[in-house]
C-alpha cells in the first residue's frame, strides 16, 4: 500500500476510537457521581448536625476559707447534663460558721437555651441550712452580658406567698494566659421578714468579693483575694441581735475546680 494511503487509514481509525474513549470516561464519570434522588447530591456535606449529645459539666466557682474577726467556710458550685439546647441544672451554696450551716441553697432548673448566650431556667429552690427550711419555686435567666460578663437573675416565690429575688455577676480578667482577676457580687431581696432564718424585708445581704486565680491547669486554680458581706435593714438587726457582725471584711484564699 502506497505511504500516503496508510496515513489515511491509520488516521480514520484514530478518529473513531477516540469518540469511543471519552464516551467511556464519560460513562464512568456518570456512574460514580450521586443519582439526583440520592440524599448526598441535595447535601454534598453531609447531614445536618443535630443538638443530640449528652454532655456535663461540674464546676466549684468557690470552696474557700475566710478569715477575718472570725473564720468561715464558703462553698458555691454546680452541676449540669444535656444537650447544648435542653440541660438539668443543680447549684449549691452556704457558709459554714461557728459550727453551724448558714445561708444553704440548693437548686434545681431545667434551662434552656432561648439565644447565643442566654438560657432561660425554672425549677424550685430549697434552703437547708442549720435554721428551718423554706421551699421556693424559681424562675430566671443566666449567660453572657456584652463585654462577657457573666450575669443571673432569678426569681423565687414560696407556698406562703413570698417573694424572693437574686441577682450575680462575675467578670473573668486575663492579666496573663495563667492568672486571672474575678470581680463578683451577689445581692438577695426579700419581700416579707423571716425572723426564723434571721431575714429582714427588702435588700437583704451583698456578698462582694475580689480573687485572684492561678490556672496550675484549665481545671484546677487556687485562689486569694478579699470578701465583703453586708446585711441590710432587718436581716442586719437579726444579725447584730445574734452577736455577729451586719458588716465584714474578709481574707480568701480557696480553689477553683471543674470536670
């Protein structure tokens, strides 16, 4: 066969293979991608997340001595399991003081998230202590003012129809990756007295301190720093008819931990 007509053929059978060849590729390209009905093509990155797992959380803001014209013991933590959405909710707090159990409260909430930074919360509160116990039913709101202040309010009603209301605030203040300054504060009001538990109407107490905490790690932080108790109107009279002291300044020095 003459040289030009062997270019030829071998020229027309290269063009029909390569139809051929990318028809093919083609075709195997089609068979690995999703069908149109197939739930990954409508969701190329996967499946929605959803608010399902559990988590906890246990956390002692304060276990401290206090030292002033007497020594105290002060306690203030909480407990919570749940979702990121939907959580149960205990908090405790109280003094331990001249051998008695002073200012005992317990709590349990259900909160739930209701923004970014806020949950919203109700339950019951109960005050058990060294003096005799009061049932509440509570409602409030806790989470992250601007500027990350963390703040709480709640609300307390009981079967006899008292009204009671706390209010908290804390700021953590990162002088270096380790150590920390927290201002905080708790106020307590009252509308009716409680002679029984030493409570007058109105502003009732202020607990106020200042703390320093070194982070040895995330979990463990001991701390110094000073506390300031005020009692007001009634509760201040009980106090003094007792033979304590309406107002002190104390030294602090305990530990801050979580799990």
């Amino acid at each position: 066969m003459p040289r030009t007509g062997f270019l030829l053929l071998t020229l027309l059978l290269a063009g029909m293979a390569l139809p051929a060849q990318a028809q093919m590729a083609h075709g195997a390209m089609d068979n690995n991608a999703p069908a149109s009905g197939d739930p990954a093509s409508a969701a190329p990155f996967g499946p929605p997340v959803t608010d399902e797992h559990i988590y906890y959380h246990l956390l002692f803001d304060q276990l401290e001595g206090r030292f002033g014209a007497d020594a105290a013991f002060r306690w203030q933590g909480q407990a919570w399991a749940g979702t990121d959405e939907n959580r149960v909710r205990l908090r405790s707090e109280g003094f331990v003081s001249r051998g008695e159990v002073d200012d005992g409260q317990q709590e349990l909430f259900y909160s739930r998230a209701i923004s970014t930074f806020f949950d919203a919360q109700i339950g019951a509160r109960y005050d058990l202590d060294s003096k005799p116990g009061r049932g509440w039913g509570a409602i409030g709101i806790e989470g992250l003012a601007p500027l990350f202040f963390h703040v709480s309010a709640t609300g307390y009603i009981s079967g006899e129809g008292r009204l009671a209301a706390k209010l908290e605030g804390s700021y953590d203040l990162l002088l270096t990756q380790r150590l920390i300054l927290q201002p905080q504060a708790e106020m307590n009001f009252y509308s009716l007295s409680d002679p029984a538990r030493g409570i007058g109407s109105g502003l009732s107490e202020l607990d106020a301190g200042l703390r320093l905490r070194y982070e040895i790690t995330r979990k463990i932080a001991p701390y110094v720093g000073v506390s300031y108790t005020g009692l007001y109107g009634g509760t201040g009279d009980f106090a003094r008819a007792a033979g304590a002291p309406a107002n002190e300044v104390r030294f602090v020095i305990g530990l801050r931990t979580w799990l």
